[in-house]
C-alpha cells in the first residue's frame, strides 16, 4: 500500500511560495503610465513647495499696514499698480499706498504682505477702494509649507495611487523608478477541458480555472498570458513549461497534482530537482507543488477543483506576485467576524471557507452582499462597543471544492486553523477580506 506523505502546514507551504519571490527590476516610466506600480525610487523635492509665497484668493496684494484701519464705513483707496494673474511673469513692486490685483496662485509681488480678497473691496481696477483690516500674511500661502528643499515627497515602496502621482508631478518629476509587473503565464490542464462557449460533449465541462488565475493575477497587480486548456499529455506539457520558463516571472498551472492516474502536472515536472509536490494541511487545497524550473521561473502548481485553485492562489500565489511588484504588505486586510451559522471542519487540516457578510440581525438566508465599510460594524442603537460584522458559508454546500458558481457571492475568506474541528454559531473567525 502507498504511504501517505506527511501534512506541510498552511504557515509552512506560505512561507516557502513567498520564498520564491523577490521585487522586479525597476523600470522607467512616463508618470502618465505610474498609477498602481510600486516606486523603486524616493521622490525628494529640490524646491520648496509651495515655490513662492502666493496668494490664496483672488483680491489685492497689499501691504498690510495701509489697510489696518480699514472699514466698511472708512474705507481705504489704494492705486491699482498691476494686474496678476496666475502664471504672470511680471514683478511689479507694491509701494506704500498701492496695490496690484492678483489671482489665485500667483506670486505675492514684492512690497505687499498680505492679500485682501475682492469681496472685501470695490473690485477696482485703477484704484481700489478697501473695506476691512488685514493682517500682515492673510490669505498668502508661504513659500516650503508644504515641504522645504530635499524633503521626502514620496517614498521608495510606495503604491502609487493617485494622490501620489500628484505629488511627484508638483515636484516637477516627469518619469519615474517603478518595479515592473509580474508577468505570469497560466496554464489550465485536463482532457475534460473545453474553452468557454464551445459545445461540450459528455465528459466535458467548461475551462474556468484559467479564467479564473488570469482574473487574478490581473487582480494582484501582474499581467496575465492565459495558455490553455492543454490535454493529459505529460511531454506535451513539460515541453509547454520548458518554454516558458525563463521568459515569465511565474507560471501558475492547475489540476493534476492529486494521486490520480493522470495527473498530467505532476508527471510532467516530477523529475524537476527544484519542485517539491507536498500535501498541504489545508482544506480546500490540499495537493500542492512549488518551486522553480531549471531556467528560475518560480512555478505554482495548484489543484484543480476550482475553489482549490481559487483559494490556494489567495493563500500562496497572491502574496508572492505583490512581493515581485515591490510591495511590503502582501498580506489581505483581515477582519474578526461572528459566524452566524455553524459548521464542521476537517480534523488536522486549517480550513478556508468562502463566506459571505450579512446585515447586523440578519439569519443569513437572505443575500445581503453589502459589506461592512471598514471591517467592523457598529450598532446604531448601541453607544459604545462596536460590533463584529456577521458571516455566513457563501456556498450552500460550504467549502466543497467544487462549488465555483456560488463563489462569485463570496466576499471573503473564514480561516478556521487545524486544530478547530467546529465552527459554532457566535464563534468568532478571522476573515480574509477579498472584495473592496
Ligand atoms: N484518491 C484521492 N483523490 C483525490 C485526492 C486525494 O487526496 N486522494 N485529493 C482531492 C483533492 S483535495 C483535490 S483538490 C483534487 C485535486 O486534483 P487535481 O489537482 O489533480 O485536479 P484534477 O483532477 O485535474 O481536477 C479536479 C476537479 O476539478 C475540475 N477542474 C480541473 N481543472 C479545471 C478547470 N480548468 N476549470 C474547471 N474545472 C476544472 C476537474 O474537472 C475535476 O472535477 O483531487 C481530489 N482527489
Ligand atoms: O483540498 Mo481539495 O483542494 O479539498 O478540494
């Protein structure tokens, strides 16, 4: 009788696919093309931010002293020595007893130390007559009070979002060091396979595996090169890999690492020295293989049924693919919910059971697919104390691996860990979010 190989722990498979990633090479790149790409770089500021003093409302540049004793009833009229738009270049000197009508944004001429804004006055272009008091600096915005020479405007490691990209264009960079993107190829195997659309025979079902990785891979950041369905044939296979390797970050293949007959994966990469197949104490997810192929192409071989490749991408391929894009937090953010219903786990095994949330008084067996804001609800009636969002199984069959259509309700993951053989109602569950 065959023996069967001992359990690696869920902890222990993690760590050794995260082992297999290392951030890109940075690229350049037009900042046009930087959103969502990890800087390779820190972006200081040679120049002080704001650059100048300027002004923050449409109005008049005025010395401050001339206006002291303004009033709506003693009004004071100034002489109107220049006109300043944003982006004007000219430098007029505001004397004693003058103003220049300046925009939003534009330099604060020499002489003037404080901006009336034009509803404080009779908008006068040639003289301007100035209805309240200003104080010396009102309502200019100083030159590096937002950040002074060689300060750090955004740093090395940072996932670039918007806000970001801004502030590197303030600092007047127009390209920058990103770590490129992971670019991995998916292979689905398995003779029963048939791309979508095509008509099936009996025996045959629809590819959604690969679909699936490549969705998320896309979704983790990486692009996607989608290969397949191939056959059970293992040289076929092997020769597929083989020449892939070394022109991918990662290749990513499901099915055909179980103990079955033809299990094409399996027989295609046995002889590789550096790919370990090891059963994982998971469940779904069981049947794993990782490691690299000959030219270092670190190659993740996951189970085919498809909540078994959904979850073991989530647990071992996501975290290295966000590693390789130069992020540090590769984790998804977890939330502690209360089960509503119970149900039991595999002895020995962690469990990992697509879950979905429901409203605070909820039993479940509506759909409620809108999820808590930021992981906790709180309870309206009650004052203190916020409450622990509410799961229940996503799937009517829970975790059964095969249950891909009621997958796609599943907002994220309850990880119930090995030595727990009962989930009760009112037990609390760390959950993996894996919606926004
Ligand atoms: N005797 C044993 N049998 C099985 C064991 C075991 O320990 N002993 N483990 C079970 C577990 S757990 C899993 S998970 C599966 C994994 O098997 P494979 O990775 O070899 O996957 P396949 O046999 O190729 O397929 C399993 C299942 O998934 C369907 N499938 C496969 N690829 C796709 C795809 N691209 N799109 C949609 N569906 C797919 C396939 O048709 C099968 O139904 O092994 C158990 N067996
Ligand atoms: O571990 Mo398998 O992945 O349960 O279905």
């Amino acid at each position: 009788m065959p023996t069967t190989p001992a359990l690696r722990s869920l902890e222990e498979h993690r760590a050794a696919a995260l082992q297999l990633a290392a951030p890109l090479p940075a690229v350049v790149v037009a900042l046009a093309d930087a959103l969502g790409l990890v800087l390779a770089q820190d972006v200081t500021t040679d120049a002080p931010l704001p650059r100048w003093d300027n002004s923050a409302m449409d109005g008049y540049a005025v010395r401050a002293e001339d206006v002291r004793d303004a009033s709506p009833s003693t009004p004071v009229t100034l002489r109107v020595v220049a006109d300043l738009p944003a982006g004007s270049s000219h430098r007029p000197t505001v004397g004693p007893g003058t103003a220049a009508r300046i925009m939003t944004g534009a330099p604060v001429p020499a002489g003037a130390d404080a901006i009336v804004p034009v509803e404080d006055t009779d908008a006068g272009t040639v003289t301007v007559r100035v209805g309240a008091p200003k104080v010396v600096g009102q309502h200019v915005r100083r030159a590096g009070e937002d950040a002074v020479p060689g300060d750090l405007v955004v740093a090395a490691g940072t996932l670039l979002g918007p806000a970001h990209v801004a502030a590197v264009a303030s600092v007047g960079v127009a390209e920058v060091a990103v770590h490129r993107r992971p670019r991995v190829a998916v292979v689905s195997t398995g003779d029963e396979l048939v791309a979508p659309g095509k008509p099936l025979a009996h025996g045959q079902i629809p590819d959604s595996n690969s679909w699936l990785l490549a969705a998320a891979v896309r979704d983790a950041g990486g692009e996607a090169l989608r290969l397949g369905p191939v056959g059970d044939d293992p040289v076929a296979l092997r020769d597929l890999l083989h020449g892939l390797d070394g022109t991918v970050d990662a290749i990513v293949t499901s099915g055909g690492v179980s103990v079955g007959a033809f299990d094409v994966v399996k027989a295609a990469l046995l002889h590789e020295p550096d790919v370990a197949f090891v059963p994982v104490a998971v469940q779904p997810g069981k049947p794993q293989g990782l490691g690299r192929l000959p030219g270092g192409t670190p190659v993740f071989t996951l189970p085919g049924n498809p909540v078994s490749s959904f979850v073991s991408f989530e647990l071992f391929v996501r975290p290295a693919l966000l590693r390789m894009r130069g992020l540090v937090e590769v984790e998804r953010p977890t939330t502690t919910a209360v089960v509503v219903d119970g149900w039991r786990t595999p002895p020995a095994r962690a469990q990992v059971m697509p879950v979905r949330f429901v409203a605070p008084e909820s039993d479940g067996r509506h759909v409620d697919t809108v999820p808590p804001a930021h992981g906790q609800r709180t309870d309206e009636h009650a004052t203190s104390a916020p409450r622990h969002p509410r799961v229940v199984r996503a799937t009517a069959g829970g975790s059964g691996s095969h249950l891909v259509a009621r997958l796609a309700v599943a907002e994220g993951l309850a990880v119930v860990p090995a030595e727990i053989e009962q989930v009760a109602p009112g037990d609390l569950v760390t959950v993996l979010r894996i919606t926004p």
